[in-house]
C-alpha cells in the first residue's frame, strides 16, 4: 500500500489534497479536518460511501461534488452496506481480470455520523463487521444529529442540552449516558479498533493507515467537534478537541484483535472535566449549583474509564 | 511576502473559485437530469490523481474546487511569510483545504475556498503570529504594515 509519510507534518504536507474546498460545512467544522486527514494518509485509490448527515450533504452541492474519488452517497444507514458491496465487486472482479487496472491498489472507506453509526446505522454496520469485509469505517462523532438540528443521539453525553432533550427548569438535559461503540466494535472480533481526535494529528493519521493496511474490517471513532451545536467560536475547533483529550473525556486508544488495548495518548497533566464542559454552550446549564452533582458524575466516570484503559493495558492480553 | 503576490492566483492556468455555488456550470434545474447522466468530477482520466498537484489536475466545472464561498467570510486571515517557519499546522487543520502549502513551504491562502473560521490563526505557533485575522475589506497592505511585534511571555 502507498502510505504517505507522517514522520513529521512538514512531510506529510507535501499530499496533494483529495478533498476540495468550496464544500459548505460551517467554517471551522473538525469533520472536514477528520476526512482530510484520511485522504492524504494514503495514495491508493479510495473507494468512499458516507451516510446522509453534515459531511454528505455539504460535499455534494449540486451539481458540485468535493470528492477527487469514486464516491457514493447513500442513505442514512447504509454507508457500510454500500462500500462493502464495492469491495465485494472489486474482489470478485479482480480475480476475474476484468477491471481497467487489476493492480491498482484501492481502499474502501465508509463515512458515517454519530447518529448514523450509534443508532440508525447499528445494525447495518454490525453485520458488516461481522461479515468480515476489507474495510475502515469511521465514524465522525459529533454527539448529536447535527444536519437535521442538533437532536440527541446515543453518543450525546449525560447532561448535555440537544433540541430533543433540552435543559431547563425541570431538566438537566440528556438524562443517559453515551454509548461505548468502541468496546462493541471491538466487541466483533475486529482486527483494529480504535478512538482518534484530530488534534493529534499524527496519532490519527497512523491509526488510519493502520486501519487502511489491516485487512478485515476496522473501525475507527473520531472526535469532532461542533461549533454550531455544541456551541463554540469556530476559531476554537483543535482547542476544544485539546480540552476533550487532556480531560480524557475523549480518550485515545487503539484495540487489535478485540482485545489488546494500546493507549496512544497520556495527558501529562490531566485537566478537569470542567475546563472541557465551561467551554461550550451546550454545558452552561450544569453549572448551576443545582446541576454539579452532574458534572461530578461525568468526572467519575471519566476517571473510572481511564483506570480501566490503564488496567487493560497492562494486562497485554 | 509582496502584497501583490498574496493577491495573485497563487496556481498558475487555474480554475479555481470561478462560479458561485448558486451557478455551476452546465446547471441545469434537478428536474431536467435524465437518469443515468453523468457529471465528471474531472476532464478526461482521472487515474493517479493523488500524485498530481492540484495545478496539475483538469477540474471540471462539477468539481467543488472550481465554485467559490468567498462570499461567506466577514474576517480573513492574513499571512505575513516574514515570521513564518512553515511548520505546516495550518495547513493540517484548515477544515477548507486552503492553506496552499508546495514543498514544505506555506505559499498563503486560497480564498477563494477560505471561509474566515479563524481556526489558523489559533494554531499557528509563532511569536507575533504569522496569521491574523482581519476584516473583510481591511487592505493587505494595512495589515501587513501594521503586524504586531513580538510579545513577552506573561508572567
Ligand atoms: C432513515 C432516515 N431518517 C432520518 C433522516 C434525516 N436525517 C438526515 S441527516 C440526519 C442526522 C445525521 O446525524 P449524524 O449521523 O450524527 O451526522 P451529523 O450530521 O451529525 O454529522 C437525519 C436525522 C434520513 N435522511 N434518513
Ligand atoms: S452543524 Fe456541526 S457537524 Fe454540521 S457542518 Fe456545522 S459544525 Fe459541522
Ligand atoms: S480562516 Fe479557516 S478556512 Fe480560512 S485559511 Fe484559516 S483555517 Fe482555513
Ligand atoms: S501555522 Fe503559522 S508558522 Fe506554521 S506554517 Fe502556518 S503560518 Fe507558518
Ligand atoms: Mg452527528
């Protein structure tokens, strides 16, 4: 496979973009940071689906596509399905030796939203991991169905305010907590799992090579912060990805095989939960008095997890 | 950095920012597409399009390069190529792939595709900054004149 190098960004600068600009994502959007990334891990050809959500609808403005790449956009749950149907083909038609190119090297990758994968998209994902299909899917995990407006999905945090699960007199917001995807996906028997943030820019890209290079599926959770929905100046998108990393809100961490868990990334001083929380509008609300036991509760859980990552680490099993 | 050279199409024989999003070329209403039409991202073959430079490569007048949302910034950033050190973080995190960076080097801005977010700026390490926002219609080279200088770290 033609990786590209990322020994240092001065290097990893010299890909030529494969993601065009004049796509109408909200400026300072970290999803189009995310798929940039991706397409310039890589000089193989890349065969991409993506799920209905922000990323798809502002990539393919009529009659504009953003995509220098065979892409197929497909409803809201079936970005897996349609991608691994391709690699189906591809396969069946290479040992055939009908395609123009028969060694040219080719990548299949599925783009989907949290609420695409979390939720709509569940089933259709699980059986494609299952089934097994040489394949990255990443999820692009903003927390909340942001095309449509912002409602709650299974990946929204306990506490934040959605427009289906609002904060008010009577509420604190969102009363469930998130969904591990990871542990599920890793839960498959997938051969890569992992959960990457664009600040860490070199972390991310090794970990989507490395999911390019495996063969079998491989999924990948992606932080990627809002700045229409969770409420912060779009000129703050990488440090408010840095707050959700050095709070450990969003770890970064790897599973191979199901079962042995790298971590990729220590914070040296492992800041509060607050600090991450108090800088987004999405939050405001459970810093009153009356809302703290929230807060308190999402930072005993943060610590609880990270204990667990360490412990699992260690362990080398 | 002269003004006139941030100012200039920074690719040579491009296509670049040509049509507002609202007139693509060949746009035709959504209900006069025929099933199985065809619109080409690119002219002629497309193979190998990862190893050529974006100046290389023949956009159609369907590939999004060729549209513009200029329109859509109130401030701009603005690279001053004096303080630079072409880490390349711009680059990396630009969410509107216009941070035009050739051979290790930040060339400046596309703003053809820039949308004003800011997030540049943010990143971009150096003491004064080699990025700075500025409003819309502030001239180049008020800003350019004007740069801050270097600050002292606060105590
Ligand atoms: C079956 C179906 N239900 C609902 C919709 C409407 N819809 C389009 S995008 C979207 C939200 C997407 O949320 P997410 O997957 O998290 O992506 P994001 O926009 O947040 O990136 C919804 C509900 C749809 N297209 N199809
Ligand atoms: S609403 Fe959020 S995810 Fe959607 S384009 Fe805007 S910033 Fe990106
Ligand atoms: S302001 Fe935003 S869109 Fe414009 S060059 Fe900077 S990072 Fe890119
Ligand atoms: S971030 Fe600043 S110093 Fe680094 S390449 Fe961009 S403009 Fe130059
Ligand atoms: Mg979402």
């Amino acid at each position: 496979m033609a990786i590209t190098s990322v020994k240092n960004l001065k290097e990893f600068s010299t890909n030529n973009d494969r993601l065009e600009g004049a796509h109408t994502l909200c400026p300072g959007c970290a999803h189009s940071m995310i798929v940039r990334e991706l397409m310039n891990c890589t000089d193989d050809n890349l065969v991409i689906s993506s799920n209905t959500g922000c990323l798809e609808v502002s990539t393919a403005v009529y009659p504009f596509t953003s995509w220098d790449t065979s892409w197929i956009h497909i409803g809201f749950e079936n970005a897996a399905t349609a991608v691994t149907g391709a690699e189906v083909m591809h396969k069946v038609r290479k040992k055939k030796g009908t395609l123009p190119d028969n060694d040219a090297p080719v990548k299949f990758v599925a783009f989907g939203g949290d609420g695409s994968t979390y939720d709509i998209g569940f089933q259709w994902l699980s059986g494609a991991m299952e089934r097994g299909h040489d394949f990255t899917y990443i999820c692009l995990d903003n927390e909340n169905y942001a095309n449509t407006g912002g409602q709650r999905s299974s990946a929204t945090p306990i506490g934040a305010t959605t427009s289906t699960a609002q904060a008010g007199t009577h509420s604190y917001g969102k009363k469930e907590k998130k969904k591990d995807i990871v542990a599920i996906m890793a839960a498959h028997g997938a051969p890569y799992v992992a959960q990457l943030a664009p600040n860490k820019w070199k972390s991310m890209a090794k970990g989507f090579q490395k999911a390019l290079e495996t063969e079998g599926p491989c999924f990948i959770n992606t932080v990627s912060p809002c700045t229409t929905e969770w409420r912060f100046d779009p000129k703050d998108t990488i440090h408010i990805t840095d707050l959700a990393t050095e709070s450990l809100m969003f770890p970064i961490y790897e599973i191979i095989d199901g079962h042995e868990l790298n971590i990729l990334y220590r914070p040296k001083n492992i800041i509060k939960v607050d600090d991450y929380l108090g800088a987004q509008g999405r939050y405001k609300h459970l810093f009153k008095p009356e809302n703290r036991h929230v807060i308190d509760l999402i930072q005993s859980d943060i610590d609880k997890y990270w204990t667990m990552l360490q412990r699992r680490e260690e362990a080398r099993i | 950095m002269s003004v006139e050279a941030q100012d200039l199409k920074l690719l040579a024989n491009d296509n670049r920012g040509q049509s507002g999003l609202e007139n693509g070329s060949g746009l035709v209403g959504w209900e006069e597409v025929t099933q199985g039409s065809v619109l080409q991202s690119f002219d002629g073959n497309a193979t190998g399009i990862a190893l050529k430079k974006q100046e290389e490569r023949a956009y159609s007048g369907y590939n999004s390069y060729t549209a513009t949302v200029a329109s859509w910034r109130i401030i701009k950033p603005v690279y001053n190529r004096d303080v630079c050190i072409d880490c390349q973080n711009c680059w990396v995190w630009c969410p509107d792939t216009s941070i035009i960076s050739r051979d290790k080097q930040m060339l400046g801005i596309d703003y053809d595709h820039c949308k004003g977010c800011g997030v540049c700026v943010e990143v971009c390490p150096t003491n004064p900054k080699s990025l700075l926002m500025y409003g819309e219609n502030t001239p180049m080279e008020d800003a350019l004149s004007a740069w801050p200088e270097k600050k002292k770290k606060e105590k």
